[in-house]
C-alpha cells in the first residue's frame, strides 16, 4: 500500500506545472524544489547553517560514496547520516546507479547485483538492490532511491532493453526487501529507464509506476543528450506515469533544463553544476552566466546581480570576487557557490508564485527571453 505523502496545491491551466507539499520525516518541502548536492554529506564549500539559512531543508547525499567513506560502521556509530554530518532537514540519497555507470571500466553488472572496484583504494565491492535499501536506511534517508542500470545515449536498444530489464527485477527487489522493515519512515523512489527508446521509456514507465513505489523517479536523461532529445524523452515519459506521485528527474540544475521540467510536471531535481561552476568563477544571473575571473569584472562596483540577497551580492563588488579568484583565495569559490544556490532557490520560489498566479507559461518566456535570450 503506497503511504500518501505528497498533495498537489496548485496546478497550472495551460501545463502539468504543479505546486505540492512533501510530508517528509524531517519537515514538509514545497515543490517544485531543487536539491543541492551533498556528496559526502557536506555541500562543497559551505557550511550547513548557509544552506539552511538560504532556505533549504532537503540536500542530497551519495550513497556510493559514504559507503566507501565512511563507511556504514561509521554512520551506524552516530546513528545516522543526519546525527553524523549535523545536518537536521531532509536527505534525499541516491543509490549510487549513476556513479557505478561511470566507472565503465572498473564493474560488471549481473542480474544478481553489480561488482565494482573501489576509485579511492582500488578494493571490489558488490551491491545488490537489497544492500543499497540496508545502506540507506543505515543513513536514514527521507528519500532514498533503489539501485538502477544507466546507460549512455547511442547504445543498441536490445543493450537498453538488456539494462532496462535490470533495472525492472532489481525495482522488485527493493521494493519487497524495503516493505519488510515497517519502522523505517524513508520513502523509497524507482527509477524509470529505457534509454532514448520511446517504446521502452513507455515500457518502463509502465512497469515502474505499476509498483508500491511512493515516488517516481526518471533517470536516464541528463547523460549527455542535446537539449531537444531531453526535452522529446521527457514530455513522452510523463504521459506514462501517474501524477497523484511525486516526479523527480535527476542531474538537471540549469534554468532551461528546470522550466522544462516543471512544465512536465517534474517537483523535484537535482545537479552538481551550481557549486561546481561557481569554484570555476561561473555564477547565475537574471542576464545569463557570467564568469568572474573574466578581466570585464575588474573595475565592477555592482554586484554579481543587482537584487540578490547573497552575502557576495548584499557586501561584494564583483571586482573583489574577481580579485579573489585570481588570487585562489578560498573566500572567492564560497562566496560563488552560496550566490548560485540562492539564485536557484529565489527562481524556484518565483516558478511556485507563477504556478499559484496561473502565469507559469508567460513566466517562463518572459525569463528565458532575459536569460541569455533562450525563449
């Protein structure tokens, strides 16, 4: 029986954009929401309170990760990943698909599992879907994500169909091996696949939506693809799958890529890029992207972007924040990385008022039209 913990408030007349509520075990969330990425437990190079006081109350960790450090000896010690990292909202862990994926040279995927050798000391490991739900519930997750095969674009489809059929029994597996352990409270998502196959996006839609999953998750997008691929699988992957869950794609972090999915009905995402650009000097604005180190920010008094409530934006000019990445000060990439996530945060605030207003799709243009002329 799937528990209900997601309502719709607002929907939008002329879109599937809707607004909810998650009733998650550390505090509701608003959605649409953006999750900021917290590998290892930390979002890189800031502290929890600068998370917290921009406004968020759900990160995401990764459970590939803390399995090799830590470890799970050590997060069971503290009593879970919360009590170890100090962190007191929600966490959303993904299942470690994504980076197993990568390291194409160093795993072997069986139907029984996959075995990988480490990247920090080189040892082999297996995980199974059942030890990927142990693990979470060893961090206890708010969200955590059963353990899926990602594929890369431009494979065969009897390949994608091979994955996708994996990734179906290991669905199974979580989810009966998560219904044997009543007290815990986490929600476990599944994962829709299928490659760039709209018969087997359809496929999997299907088959994932047809399970007790409380949450719906669509991966295999954001692996590479160009924009109007993400945008053709996307649109025909939602009609397959109910809208009374709630609806995560994950890897998307860009404006662009955020408004499309909202459209299609998408509450939560997630993606590396806002902390990872701004140590590189990237940083959002209402005009597009601008990079810091760039000699034009040198005699710049204003701010990164003018109605920012950032520390850089309410105290810096860019010119000092130029200054401090020419010279590696550590201050430069902090300061970078609080300004992006507050960026993603107030235009996802403003995407929620545009849904509850009726004016989603009108918001959406007129943003894009401002934003590096995308519309």
């Amino acid at each position: 029986m799937i528990k209900q913990f997601f309502s719709i408030t607002d929907t939008d007349s002329s879109s599937k954009a809707r607004t909810g509520t998650l009733e998650l075990p550390h505090g509701s969330i608003e959605t649409p929401a953006f999750m900021p990425v917290g590998t290892n437990g930390t979002v890189k190079a800031l502290h929890h309170t600068t998370v917290e006081n921009i406004g968020y109350r759900l990160i995401l960790a990764n459970t590939y990760h803390l399995y090799l450090r830590p470890g799970l000896d050590v997060i069971r010690h503290y009593g879970s990943l919360h009590d170890f990292s100090s962190w007191e909202h929600n966490i959303l862990t993904d299942s470690g698909g994504f980076q197993i994926f990568s390291l194409a040279d160093f795993r072997k995927i069986q139907p029984g599992g996959v075995t990988f050798r480490s990247h920090v000391d080189g040892s082999y490991h297996e995980l199974t879907p059942e030890k990927v739900v142990d693990a979470q519930m060893v961090f206890n997750s708010d969200i955590a994500m059963c353990l899926d095969v990602c594929t890369p674009p431009e494979i065969p489809e009897k390949k994608a169909k091979e994955a996708m059929d994996i990734t179906h029994a290991w669905a199974e597996r979580s989810i009966s091996h998560r219904l044997k352990h009543p007290e815990y409270t986490g929600h476990l998502f599944g994962i829709i696949q299928g490659n760039f196959y709209p018969e087997l996006r359809k496929e999997s839609a299907k088959k994932i939506s047809s399970l007790d999953f409380p949450g719906i998750a669509i991966g295999g997008l954001s692996v590479g693809e160009d924009f109007p691929v993400f945008q053709d699988m996307l649109s025909h992957t939602v009609e397959f799958v109910p809208q009374n869950r709630p609806l995560y794609v994950m890897g998307i972090g860009t404006p662009d890529y955020i408004l499309e999915a909202v459209e299609n009905g998408i509450d939560l995402f997630d993606c590396v890029f806002a902390t990872r650009t701004a140590r590189n000097g990237a940083v959002f604005t209402k005009e597009g992207m601008i990079n810091l180190k760039k000699a034009y920010n040198t005699y710049e008094k204003g701010p990164i972007d003018a109605g920012c409530t950032c520390t850089a934006c309410k105290i810096y000019s860019r010119g000092y924040l130029r200054h401090l990445f020419k010279t590696n000060e550590i201050l430069g990439l902090m300061l970078a990385a609080e300004h992006n996530l507050a960026f993603l945060h107030s235009f996802i605030r403003d995407i929620r008022t545009s849904i509850r207003e009726g004016k989603f799709l009108e918001f959406k243009r007129s943003f894009l039209e401002r934003y590096a002329g995308k519309a």
